[in-house]
C-alpha cells in the first residue's frame, strides 16, 4: 500500500495537538495500558513489546528500523519512498496480483513507509488470518520481486504526485524550507524525490537499499491484540528472521539548521501567501526536551490556547490557523512553524509571529500559562492510546526514544514536574535570538 511523503513539512514531530481536556480520558486508563506491555523475545533474540487484547478478535503488529529518506543515493531520491510503495507488490512466488488478492480476501491490512530517519511498516488482521497475515508480511520483508508492471505503476503514481506537489504552495514551501534548512545533507532532499531522480531508480537501486537497509539491526516491534506472549514469541523468528543481522546504513552526520536570519519567497499566483518558518531546537535526549514541549504548548502547540492562535487569529484576523512544534530529528532538533494569510497581510503576520517568539523568550510563560498547558498535556495523553494501531505506533514511538514502557507511567510526572523556571531557561535558549528561516510561497506585499 503507497504511502507518499511528497507534502510532510515537519518531518518526525513531538506535537501537542490533542482533543480538549473536557474529552480526555482519565490518566489512569494509559498508566493501565502501561502495566499490560510484555516485554516478549524469540528464540532467536528478536524482541517485541506486547499488550494483550482479547475482548476484539484483532491482531495488529508495527515495526521500524533506522534508515529512512536519509538513505537514498545521490540522484535517486525517493529510492526510500518506492521501496515503500512496491514492498507490498509481490513477494516471493506471489505476483502483485496474486498477493494483494490474498490481503483481500482476508481483509488484511498491510502498509509501509519511509520517513527521514525510519523505514516503517504495519499489519493488522483478525486473529483467524494470523497465519496468513504474518506469512505475507515474512515474504514482503525477506523476497519482495520489485517486478516491472508494479514497479511502473508505483512510479507512476509518485511521479503524479510530485507534479501536483510542484504547484501546492504547502509543498512548495516544506520543500523550499528544507533544502534551504540542510543544503547538502540528506536531510534537505526531498523524500518523494523529484521527476527526475525518480525516473532513474531501478529495480536494483531497490533491491541494493533493500538489502542495505531491511535488517535486525535497528528492529523495534510492537503488537497489539488477542495473542499471548508464548505464541508470540516463536513468531517473532518466523516473520523478521530471515533478514540480515546487520544494516549497512550510510552515517548521517549531525547537522545545524543553516541560513537563519533569511527570507526567502517563491512567487505564487495564489491569492494567500504561505509560510514556513523554523529554527534550531531540540533533540529528543536533550535533557531540555519536555521544558521544551511545554514552552512550544503555551507558544504554538496548544491550538486555540496558544499565544500565537491568540495574536495571529484571535486578535488581528490575520489567519485561519498558526501553529508551532519540535522536530526531533536523530541528526538534528528543529523548532518549526507555519501559517497561511492573505498576501497584504503576509508582513504583518510575520512581524507579529516575530515578536511573539521574542516575548516568550524574554519573559518565558506565566504561571497560569505553564499550569494550563501541564493540566491539558497530561490529560489528553490517555486518548493516543484509543486503539490498537494507536498502541502499536506509539509503543514504537517510546522505543525509538530509548524509553522502556515505564515510560508510560512516567510520562506525565515528567511533564507535572516542568516548573516556570525550566521553560523560561529553554525560552531564553531557544528563542532568546529567535533567528528565523523564513519561506514565503505566494505573492506577499512589503517583503
């Protein structure tokens, strides 16, 4: 199943989006989540972390390993982004056609993706399909066939979405923000890839990241649904075993947000300008990190709370929406921001976004600033656990981080334990001198 990364501006993002506090879920329901996780390793030393659900007859298993858009060759970006596309398009002595019947007739899900720093994938069935489901899934890891027909038509497919992203001012903007963020790293090539580096990937450009990049190595696995740890176990060897122990992934170098301080606009004849803005942030081990992911709820992060929803919107009707958040990336930590408005009015809203970031960074939040985004951060954390895929992603998520599932206990202590003084010292840090990249798509006035 195609997943396209031709539009995703911020990358890998700790966002605070969430449904009100009015809805969220009592704390205690993801705390009971957390005492469920079961720590399950193969025979073979393959581990996977396990909550265990039998009130619905599902199975749903996720699983990522390092490598990503990162990994693509110079002239073949988008490699990444087709392995993606044609994993599930035959595998082994199946054709495309003869594997997606056997997904359908089963109404087995499967899909995978390629972000910057991951390649990812997921399947979920009802518990009778387990078998099948977890055989279709060994065979597209281990022996997919990159055949000609599927391959042509994936390509296809990401080469019409890339025209259409070339005239998407969202996308021009993301893609613009990026090269011009890391010019010259892997990081600033576009993950979708351009007509041209797509056209001249081959079956074994595919079949050489394949092998480089689809191994043990990195594995992190999580499965959510009716199935014990002991019949869990054994499985584990018999879907991912055959991969290769070790990845041969190219180093991707640490890397600071360039060009800081510049404007850069893209004539558009669009009635609204867009804009994409950043600058350095964190990475995730940092220990500023959760100061900074309250600091960016009270900023940008909290939707209709947030001071920049309250002065770019509420306040001056300048734009619809406007929102802030962390990448945290493995190679490099980003504050990122974007919003759309009018082009006369392009200016005034960058200038008040401006002033908004140098307030928070001189003053920091107030007290009940800081208690109001703490009280909704915790509430709402429960309610990414609603479902199974939910459960699945995130319990990835967590592992990524280098967190272990106590995590999800200890989560919201960590968030109750930010004080005014944490995030006004990662305010003064990160946006002490807030020096901004900043992407214009559009027709702005005075700019």
């Amino acid at each position: 199943m195609i997943r396209l990364l031709a539009g995703a501006f911020l990358g890998i993002v700790m966002m605070a989006h969430a449904p009100t506090p009015a809805q969220a879920a009592p704390e205690s329901a993801a705390a009971t989540r957390a005492s469920r996780v079961e720590r399950v390793v193969s025979p073979g030393g393959i581990e996977a972390w396990l909550v265990r659900q039998t009130h619905l007859p599902v199975i749903a298993m996720s699983f990522a390993m390092r490598g990503g858009t990162s990994q693509d060759g110079a002239g073949r970006e988008g490699s990444a982004n087709l392995l993606a596309a044609v994993m599930d398009e035959g595998a082994g002595d199946l054709d495309a056609e003869a594997f997606n019947r056997r997904l359908q007739d089963r109404a087995i899900e499967m899909s995978f993706s390629a972000s910057r720093d991951l390649f990812s994938g997921s399947v979920r069935s009802l518990t009778e399909h387990r078998g099948e489901a977890m055989a279709l899934l060994r065979l597209a890891l281990s022996r997919p066939r990159f055949d000609a027909a599927p391959l042509e038509r994936m390509r296809q497919a990401i080469l019409a979405s890339i025209r259409r992203a070339s005239t998407n001012p969202g996308s021009i903007a993301s893609d613009t923000f990026w090269s011009a963020a890391f010019p010259g790293h892997p990081y600033g090539r576009r993950g979708a890839g351009t007509a041209e580096s797509v056209a001249a990937i081959t079956a074994a450009d595919l079949a050489a990241l394949h092998g480089r990049m689809v191994a043990r190595e990195h594995l992190k696995v999580a499965v959510v649904g009716d199935i014990a740890a002991d019949e869990l176990a054994p499985l584990l060897d018999e879907v991912f075993g055959d991969l290769p122990a070790k990845a041969d992934l190219a180093r991707v170098p640490e890397v600071a947000i360039a060009h800081t301080g510049q404007r850069r606009v893209v004539p558009l004849d669009v009635p609204q300008a867009t804009i994409s803005f950043g600058l350095a942030g964190l990475k995730r081990d940092d220990p500023d990190f959760f100061p900074a992911f309250v600091m960016n709820h009270v900023l940008g992060g909290g939707t209709f709370s947030s001071r920049l929803y309250q002065e770019v919107r509420e306040k001056r009707g300048l734009a619809y929406s406007v929102s802030t958040g962390l990448a945290a990336l493995d190679a490099a930590g980003l504050v990122t921001g974007g919003t759309s408005t009018r082009n006369d009015r392009a200016a005034e809203s960058l200038a008040v976004i401006e002033a908004e970031l140098k307030r928070m960074g001189a003053e920091g939040p107030t007290p009940l600033e800081l208690e109001q985004a703490k009280r909704y951060l915790i509430g709402s954390w429960a309610l990414r656990f609603e479902t199974s895929t939910q459960i699945a992603s995130n319990l990835i998520r967590i592992q990524l981080d280098g967190e272990g599932p106590d995590y999800l206990d200890r989560r919201n202590g960590l968030i109750d334990a930010v004080s005014v003084d944490d995030v006004r010292r990662v305010a003064r840090r990160l946006l002490g001198d807030p020096r901004l990249l900043v992407v214009v798509v559009g027709k702005p006035e005075g700019m």
